[in-house]
C-alpha cells in the first residue's frame, strides 16, 4: 500500500515540474486589436498558431495572452474581416494589430433576373436564401423551406396533404386574379398550365387537389433562392411578375476531383394533436339527455337504447380520429456526381422521394433526375444545358366539407364501428336501425375512393455564351417545360352485403388527360465595365415564348360491375366529355442598365414592352419601366467617426409591373358548350361571352429601403417600406340574374373586364446577428418581421363584393370582399349571447325569411317561448346589426378578418466542434380563423351526430349558464355562420430542431469519405395557440383567397421526426 502511494506522489512531483517548466517557459504578451478606422474590435478570436490556446478581446480591442518566451505566430479572426497572421518576436511584449475588411462580404452574387450583381451594387429589395439555409429541412418542395426565411414573404401550407400546394404571398395580396409568385429555375419560368379534376363531384367542396408547383423539384438539387420583392427588381420579367418573383438557381459542378454525395434521411408523421370529441360512454349520456328534450318539445321521438341505459358500463367506442388518422412515413434517397476538368463541369443527380400522409389513403411519390453540363469550347464561347426530369404521383384523400373524410370523421358517433363482424364496412345507420347520422363510413371513403394526381416532366434550357471585345456577352438560350397530366377519381359503389346499407354510392369514374408544352427563345446581350471610380452593367435582350395546353375530361358513373373504365357504363347512364385548349403567347424586348460610382451611389432602371395573346389588339401590349437607387452613406467622408454603424446603405425605387393571368379564350365567345341529351336534340351554346377590350392589370410598387451594419459587423439589419397599387384588376363582372350570365360552374359565364383597384403596403424587417465566433463555437441568429395591410379600394360597382360560399350548390356565404375592406373578410350575423331570460324573449328582434316573414317554428313548448320570432331560452340571440328591427340578411356584416397583422421567423444556430445545433421558430399574429366544422361539431342539432366535448355545458333548463346554445333540432338558427366561429388564429410554433454531427476528418480519411454528417430533426413539434382546431395554419383552400382560413376538416400539418445522413467521396 505505501509503495502505490509512493510511485503516486512521485507521478504528481513529476507532473508539478513539469507543468512549472512550461509555465516557466512562457511569458504574457498584451495587444490591441482595430480597424483600418482605428475603431476597437470586440470579441475577435485571438490563438496562438498551431494550438487551441487563446483569448478574446475586450470592449476596447485589448486582450492579454501567455505566448512562448522565444515567440510564436498568432491568428487573428474576426467576423467581416479578413484572418490576419503576425508573427511575435522572443522580446515583444507590447503589439497593435490592425484588421482589414473583408472586401469578399460585398462582394457576394446576388442574382437579378437574366444576370447577377455585386450585394454592394443592389438598390432593389431582394431576398436570398442559402443552401445552408436549406439544409436538414425535410419538405417535398423547395416553396415550403420558405416559410418564416424571408421578411415579405407570406407562405402556409394549404394542406398537410403530401404534395399539396403552398400558398406564397410576396407582399400582401396582390390580386383576386391569382397571387402566386413566379417561379423561375434556372432562367425557365414555371407556365405550363396545371389544372386538376373536379373532386366536387365526388362529393361537395370535399378535397383540396392543387398541387406544389415545384413538386417536381428535388430540394436537394438547390444552390440558392433569390426573391425579388419589389416593383424595381421584377420589371424585368413584366407582365409576368406581379406577384413576385422567386428565382431559383440549382447545383452545378465545379473542376476538379469528381465528388460521388448520397443524402438520405427516413422518419415517420403523427397528427399534433387530437379534438376532444365525446366517447361512448359521452355520447351515450348525451344521447339520453336528448330524449325528454325532444320527445317534449313536440319536435320528434326520439327512442331509447338498450345499450345506452347505463353508460358508465361501455367502453370507449370506436375513436373515429383514430381511424382516419395514422402514423405516416417519410424518406427520400438522393446521389450525386459531380466535378469536372478545365473546360468541362457537370452535375447530375438522382432523387427516390417518398411520404405517405398522416390520414389514411394519402399519399405522394416522386422521382426525379438532373443534369447540367457547362463546357468551354472556345475561350470565347460557353455552352451549357440543365435538364430537369420527374414523375409525381400524388394519391389524395378527399378531407374538406361535411362530406368528407375528416369532417364525417369529426361527428360519426363512437357508437359505430369502423367494420362489421364479417369484415366489411359498418355504416352508422346499422344500429338498431337507427340511422345515426351520416351513413358514409370515413375509412371507407378514405381507402375505396382513388384520387391520384400524376404528372410527368421534363423541364431545361440549352444556352450558349458568347463573349467579344472584352466586355460584351451574348448569350443565346431556349427554354422548355413538356408536362403530362394523368389524373383519374374512382369511387366504387359500396354495400354491406349483411345489411343491404349502401356505404358508397355512385359508381363513379372521371379521368383528365393534360398536355402542357411551354417553350422559349431568348437572346439577350450584356456589357459590364469597371472605369476607375465608374461601374456599368447594361442589357438589352428579346424574348419569345409560347406555352398550349390541351385538356381532355371523362367521366361515367353506375359502373357495370364496379369496372374501372369509361366503357363500363350501364344503360342510359350520365357520361360527359369536356375538351379544352388553353394556348397563350408572348413576345417581349427589355433592357437594363446598372451603374456605381466609387461605392457610393447606385443606379439601376429597366424597362420591358410585352405584347400578349391574352388581350385584343387595342391592349396587346404593356410598358413596364421601373427605376431605383442607391447611396451608401457609409462611404462618404463624413461618416468616419461613426462608433456603432459600420455600413449603411439607403435604397429607393419604383416600378410598374403586370398581370396577365387570363386566357385570350376571355377575348371572345370562343368557348361553346355542347349537350348531346337536350330536351329538343343535340345543341350549343356559348360558355362565356367575351370582350376584346380586355386589357393588362398594372401593379406599382414604391419601396424604401435601409440596410445598416452595426457594431464592426456583428448585426446585419434590412429594414423595407413599401406600397403595392393594382389597377385594372381583372374580375368577372357580376350582373343582374335577368341578364342569363353568371359566374357559376354551369352558367353562361358573365364578361371579365377590367373593374377594381387594390392597395398593400406594409413593412419588411429582417435582422441577422453574428452573437459569438470563435475558434470551436459559434452561435449567429437571424429575425425576419412581415407586416402588410391589404384594401380592395374600388370595384367599378361600388355595391358589387366577391363573394365565397360553402356546402353544395353556394348555399352558404363566409366571406365577402368589398370596396374599404381587405380581401376574404369572414362575413356573418354577430352573436350577442344567449337568450337566457323571458325578459330577453320578449324583447327579440325578429327573424325573416328571404320573403321578410317573421319566422316561426310552432314547437309546442309552453314556457321559454317568443310566439312571434319562435326562439326560445337558449337560442343564440344574433346583433340587430342596422337597427331594423328584424335580423335578416342586411344584418350580415364583417365578423373576422384572415390576414395577419404580423408574420415571423426566428433562427439560431451552433456549432461546437464537429456538432451543429439549429433551432426555427415560426409564428403569425391577429389572423382570425372561420371554424366552420362548428356547424356539425358544436351545434347541437341532430341526436345522431356526435359533438365536441364542449356540448356537455350546452344550455339545458338544469344549467342555464351553459356556454354553448341548447339543442334545437327543426331550425338552424343556432348554426348560422357567425362571430361564434370565428377564433384567434395566431400561433407561435417551434418548427424545426436539427442537431448535426460531422465525423472528424482523420477517421475519415481513412475510408476514403471526405465528409460524413449524420443527423435528426424534428419539424414541427409544438403549436403554442388558442385556435381550438387542429392546426391554425390553414392557407387557402385550393389557393383560392376568398377562402383563406376557413377550416372545414383541413387536412393538419404533421410532426415529423427524421434522421438522415450527408456521405461525400
């Protein structure tokens, strides 16, 4: 034992000299670090060279180190500077460093539309977004990483639905005319038409079927994402860019080493959260409690149930969110090659992605590939292509409208069994023979009926460069985008053999056939100079492009034998067959000149001329000019002095821009509607009548805007005015019902003219800060903050409104746009309480009918009754909104307003060492949301239904403080669209944590990887609101505005857990 403590202490002796030779071989050496101004740096990274021994400076650039006593080379970095260097002699003590700019910050590519400029050179307001920005995000399409990235920019998934459609608003709204921005990849714009099948005929307003436009491409293949957001910055694509303009530019290969990258991640979806529905032993009890009320009331009988006597004994019954709702699957599977010699660069990759959604029956796949070869044949000539080829096939479950998936799903009664004993599907009317609702079983619907939106693409360019007398390059390019459309809905007819209880009916198939082919030529020349103090960058260019698409539409339904074939109709059976042609051209000349002096002041100005086949020949063409400038206030004499601001830079500009999303078929009564079963033999007639005077939308934007750099570079803030101005808007005019016009599906379609005015304006804010930078952690942060305020100003009938309805046949209006209000208003009676006193009875106003008499409903309740209006003690008392004395449809007014005060995203990243930790946060402020699944939820209106759990403290004569109106089963007053429904849609969500892990270099060497990262994340994994529906991010049904957050069963947003991998060779 003494002789392990003995060899112990000697270990310790040996180490303590050791460690005093060392010290004792070192001394302290002070500095002061600044920069070319003499400001101090703060925190900048001081190491002795070779090792991890280092310091930080502080608040006045000092720092204090212990170097070795015979001197030694120290690094120097410091965030927006160049790393710096300097050797130590064996006797300094005493040492001043000076720090330059790293000039290469300003000199990041930001890409402008057909070429690209300095950062320093921009005056416009353009956004990027890096392909670090997209790592570990695991999203279908490229519009999705968008979300919470940009200041300006507005985005929501319309649906959880895999592949469904984005809704990306580039500040505010634009139009009613359609608001998504264009989309350009790699120069090609995204315009081949895409339409899909009319799911309403499956069943109501039941399914959202729009898909992503950029579905097709692999997020993987993405180098950058630049977003031109005002006026001055997408005048030059013209009539094409009024919503903005999200230009996207992919992976190209670079000389040298071949690089062989596999990406891969897989995980699994779950629903966020679940409503609190009644289970059986719930509704059982709720089901008893119906029964005096009603058979009392002279309403109806309503019988007992054996099973119900007791419903503390029964279980929990069939949970119908559980049914419809599963855990889905995610994976995506990527390889990539990549170099190239002197001359000659590739890339090309091959992408498997594959997600099947969180409600039964969805699901999206897609396979994809790329190329891009650069190859210089001469020094003087470049030829290129990038060829983009993909195939989706997208299987969608049919979720929004009572009569749908989720919405069945939501009031099915836990008494009903998803299947019967021998397996097949159970309907809700098999019990007891009573019908209990809705006899349409939700699985079933979900898992018979097929849906598929398939589409094949191939989309790229083939360019050639051409570069003369120094300073010239002409480039030479065409463009394609060739799109198949396979789409087909089948719905089976469906009966329980046991009971003869129809489960679906009819028969029904309908398949489209699409065909879109888009092409283009441009040639486009580009002169770009440095002349001392002065830089110029000038283009001028033509432009040729043409895009058909031709559409074919079949549908048959009572199927011999459930045949899936539009041959298989039984006699006299509906078919109908719909063709279209969609063609659209145009030709366009454009030309811009940008120009800097010294760094200090900025010009840019542009201008477009587009004729169009959309419009007659006394409005084909448009004239877009826009103009805006620059003064980097930083770089004059008189800002030396300047302690905190680093860079500053004030931007101004204006610009025109155009709109032109309508078909040329608008011109005239081209369009003819043909019926092969009229009464009186086969005929035409006109499905719209046209007006050849026709002409653009024109947007005006003006923009100011300040980028400043503060204290030596560590924050970056971009701050944005704007106001947007849309005239001429393009709306369907709405005339009087003698005319014979409308604007529903089976009308002879009114004339679209051009009848109203819109206004936005609003501020951008986006703020980036580099929080700590040293040696092994780091830890930057970045806060982007949109606010727009949108205004209809004017329609050319100042008493005309664009209206959108709900349920079959527009029987329900939830939203009115008028002249003075913003866009998809929630419109409806105001509910002002319960009646909850006769006092109050006998003062209620009256109810009308659309004839103006006094409703009644004769109920036979002696006591609570109005015998004038028929309501009674627990009705919903609605605002005499105009004072008249009666509640009728004058009444309706504006009950919620579904756009945001405010949107925002919140990023912090860290690295230690070899990991990386990201986390996203993401919200939205003062939208209000239309809950409209509270009509069949919360209503209390039909004994068969099931219902929130909140109607257990509906009014009853035994709690006449209940919150929710009582049961009421002839009328539905109480299920009017009102200020009940609508709720608080704002939402702070933590949408996306990734922790990475990059295995060390030397292990990896060793196995010939140049780099592996493993990763996981987890998107969306919690939604602080006070929305009582599944998710409030609801976007717009189908993108249409008029509907943007009402929530009739959308289909939510998944939490997604994944873990993925990044290989390289």
């Amino acid at each position: 034992m003494k002789s392990i403590l003995h060899s112990k202490a000697i270990a310790l002796l040996i180490l303590l000299c050791c460690f005093y030779s060392a010290h004792s071989q070192s001394r302290p050496l002070n500095g002061n670090l600044k920069d070319v101004k003499g400001d101090a740096l703060t925190g900048a990274t001081v190491l002795i060279k070779g090792t991890a021994d280092g310091t930080t400076s502080d608040a006045n650039g000092n720092f204090q180190l212990n170097i070795p006593k015979d001197g030694t080379s120290l690094l120097i970095s410091y965030l927006g500077y160049k790393t710096k260097e300097v050797a130590v002699g064996a006797v300094e003590n005493q040492i001043s460093i000076i720090l330059e700019d790293d000039a290469a910050l300003l000199d990041e590519v930001v890409v402008i539309g057909f070429g690209s400029i300095r950062k320093a050179n921009v005056t416009s307001a353009i956004s990027s977004v890096s392909e670090k920005d997209l790592e570990d995000l695991v999203v279908a399409g490229a519009d999705q990483a968008l979300q919470g990235k940009v200041a300006g920019v507005t985005v929501n998934n319309n649906s959880g639905q895999p592949g469904a459609g984005i809704s990306v608003r580039v500040r505010g709204i634009t139009s009613t005319n359609g608001n998504e921005p264009l989309y350009v990849i790699d120069g090609v714009p995204i315009l081949s038409e895409r339409r899909s099948i009319e799911h309403n005929q499956l069943g109501g307003q039941a399914g959202q079927s729009v898909q992503s436009p950029l579905a097709s491409l692999n997020p993987n293949d993405i180098e950058s994402i630049d977003i031109l957001k005002d006026a001055s910055a997408q005048a030059i694509y013209g009539a094409l860019a009024a919503n903005g303009v999200v230009i996207i530019n992919t992976k190209k290969g670079k000389a040298g080493k071949g690089k062989i990258g596999y990406d891969t991640y897989v995980g699994y979806q779950t629903i966020q959260k679940k409503l609190d529905l009644l289970d059986l032993r719930q509704y059982a009890g709720y089901y008893n409690s119906l029964i005096p009320e009603i058979n009392n009331s002279g309403s109806g009988h309503l019988d007992s149930i054996d099973e119900f006597k007791n419903p503390s004994v029964l279980g929990g019954g069939t949970d119908w969110q559980d049914a419809i709702f599963q855990t889905g699957k995610i994976q995506s599977h990527q390889l990539s090659f990549s170099g190239g010699s002197g001359k000659t660069t590739y890339y090309t990759s091959l992408n498997y992605f594959d997600q099947t959604g969180i409600v039964i029956g969805s699901a999206f796949k897609r396979y994809s590939g790329r190329i891009s070869l650069d190859h210089e044949v001469r020094s003087w000539l470049n030829v290129g292509m990038n060829t983009n080829l993909s195939q989706s096939n997208q299987r969608i479950t049919l979720t929004d409208g009572s009569d749908a998936v989720i919405g069945i799903g939501l009031y099915n009664s836990p008494a009903a069994p998803v299947r019967s004993f021998d397996g097949e599907y159970a309907t809700t009317a098999s019990i007891q023979g009573n019908s209990f609702g809705n006899p349409k079983n939700p699985v079933a619907l979900a898992e018979l009926r097929d849906v598929r939106n398939v589409q094949s693409k191939v989309l790229g360019n083939v360019y050639g460069d051409i570069k003369f007398l120094k300073h010239f390059t002409l480039r030479n390019e065409f463009n394609y985008d060739f799109n198949v459309t396979q789409n087909k809905a089948f719905q089976p007819l469906v009966r329980n053999e046991q009971t003869g209880i129809v489960v679906l009916s009819p028969s029904r198939l309908i398949e489209e056939r699409g065909l879109g082919l888009y092409w283009a030529f441009k040639t486009y020349l580009t002169f770009e100079k440095s002349m001392g103090k002065h830089w110029v960058n000038a283009l001028i260019g033509h432009e040729a492009q043409e895009s058909n698409y031709d559409q074919l539409i079949a549908s048959r339904q009572n199927l011999v034998l459930n045949l899936e074939s539009l041959n298989a109709g039984e006699g006299g059976t509906t078919q109908s067959i719909t063709a279209g042609k969609y063609p659209w051209a145009m030709e366009s000349y454009f030309g811009r000149v940008n120009y800097a002096y010294n760094d200090k002041y900025s010009l840019s100005a542009s201008i477009r001329r587009d004729g169009s086949s959309s419009f007659g020949k006394n409005n084909k063409y448009g004239y877009f000019p826009a103009a805006s400038v620059g003064w980097t206030i930083s770089n004059e004499p008189f800002f030396n002095e300047s302690k905190m601001i680093s860079y500053a830079k004030l931007r101004l500009g204006v610009g025109s821009v155009g709109n032109s999303s309508t078909s040329g078929n608008n011109l005239y009564n081209t369009n003819i509607r043909l019926f092969s079963t009229a009464p009186f033999g086969a005929g035409g007639i006109p499905s719209n009548v046209g007006n050849p005077d026709l002409s653009w939308e024109s947007v005006v934007t003006q923009n100011a805007g300040l980028d400043v750099t503060l204290f030596n570079k560590i924050a970056e803030v971009s701050v944005d005015v704007y106001k947007k101005v849309s005239t001429n808007m393009i709306l369907q005019t709405q005339l009087p019902v003698y005319s014979g016009l409308g604007t529903d599906w089976n009308d002879i379609n009114s004339p679209t003219t051009n009848a109203g005015e819109m206004r936005n304006t609003g501020i951008d804010i986006a703020l980036r800060t580099y929080n700590i930078s040293r040696n092994d952690f780091s830890w930057r942060s970045s806060v982007v903050f949109s606010h727009y305020k949108n205004e209809l100003v004017a329609l050319n009938d100042p008493t005309a409104s664009l209206r959108g309805y709900k349920e079959y046949g527009n029987a329900i209006l939830v939203t009115n746009t008028y002249a003075g209000g913003p866009v998809g208003t929630f419109f409806g009676f105001v509910d002002d309480g319960l009646f909850r006193t006769q006092a109050e009875l006998d003062a209620a106003t009256y109810t009308v009918d659309q004839n103006g008499v006094a409703v009644k409903y004769i109920q036979g309740l002696e006591v609570g009754e109005n015998p004038v209006t028929g309501t009674y003690l627990g009705d919903v008392r609605y605002k005499d909104v105009n004072g008249d004395g009666r509640i009728d449809d004058k009444d309706l007014t504006v009950i919620g307003d579904p756009n945001p005060d405010f949107t925002y995203g919140i990023s912090n990243t860290f690295t230690y060492k070899d990991f990386d930790l990201s986390l996203f946060f993401q919200g939205s402020q003062g939208a209000d949301i239309l809950n409209y699944t509270l009509r069949s939820t919360e209503s209390s209106f039909n004994p068969y239904l099931n219902q929130q759990a909140t109607v257990l403290d509906r009014y009853t004569a035994d709690n006449i403080d209940g919150s929710l109106p009582r049961y009421n089963q002839w009328h539905n007053n109480n299920r009017r669209v009102s200020s009940r429904m609508v709720e608080d849609g704002s939402y702070f969500r933590i949408q996306n944590i990734s922790l990475g892990y990059n295995l060390p270099r030397t292990l990896l060497n060793r196995v010939n990887i140049s780099n592996l990262k493993i990763y996981a994340t987890v998107q969306n994994l919690y939604t602080f609101t006070k929305y009582s529906g599944y998710d409030p991010e609801l976007g717009s049904f189908n993108n249409n505005i008029r509907y943007m957050n009402v929530d009739d069963g959308h289909y939510p947003n998944p939490r997604t857990w994944t873990i993925g991998a990044n290989v390289a060779f």
